[in-house]
C-alpha cells in the first residue's frame, strides 16, 4: 500500500460514503483490484487508521465500498454497505458480479448472509 498520505490527502470515510458496515472480504489488496479491475481507490481515513477505499457504482444504486485499513494485520478488502442497507445479501451479490468474482475470491461472508449469497452464486433459487 501507499506511504501515508499527509493529512490533505485524506478524506474521511464517514464523510464520503455511508457504507461503512462490513459484510464480506475479497482476497484481493487494492493495488490487485486498480491493475485487474481497473478500479480507482483514493486515500482515507477513519476512526481505526488510515485506509484505501474505492465507491463502486453497481446497477441498482445500491451503495457499496470496498475497504483495506492500512495496517489491518488480514489480508484482503472488505466489501461494505450502508448499516441500514435492507437488502444486504443481493447486494453483496450484485458487488460480486459486478466485479466478475466467485464465491473462491472471498476469504469471509458475514455468517448472517452466507448460505444465502453462497445459493445465489451458484445460482440456487
């Protein structure tokens, strides 16, 4: 990951998006994601440390940002949604799609939706 960035760098997460709330975690640093996603991520900041986060854009408008604190001891980038976010599992699963991933690019489900996003990936009704 980058150098910490200096203080007019960074932007502050809560302030950017409100999809702050974890729900899963792809394998992949950011760096991996601009080079093979084409995905633009900028500097920031929250109450834990600084991080990298990128906004994605997906078709229903659901917002969803994924997420790499810069001295997280775990690998990988979360994928986050709004706390309140009512359809949690579709979105994370409209997220994967999106960045044309399967359920073997993510090290963690959030246990409340996994069997759900696991049968919707594998395109179980």
């Amino acid at each position: 990951m980058n150098p910490t960035p200096t203080q007019s760098q960074v932007v502050d997460l809560d302030r950017a998006t409100n999809a702050t709330t974890p729900i899963a975690v792809i394998r992949s640093e950011p760096e991996e994601l601009i080079e093979q996603k084409s995905l633009t991520f900028r500097n920031g900041f929250d109450d834990l440390d600084y991080l990298a986060f990128s906004i994605l854009s997906l078709p229903s408008n659901r917002p969803v940002t994924l997420v790499r604190h810069k001295n997280s001891p775990s690998l990988g980038t979360q994928i986050c949604v709004t706390a309140n976010e009512p359809s949690v599992a579709e979105t994370l699963v409209e997220a994967i799609r999106l960045l044309n991933f399967s359920i073997e690019d993510l090290s963690w489900i959030h246990p409340y939706y996994e069997s759900k996003v696991k049968q919707a990936l594998a395109g179980v009704a």
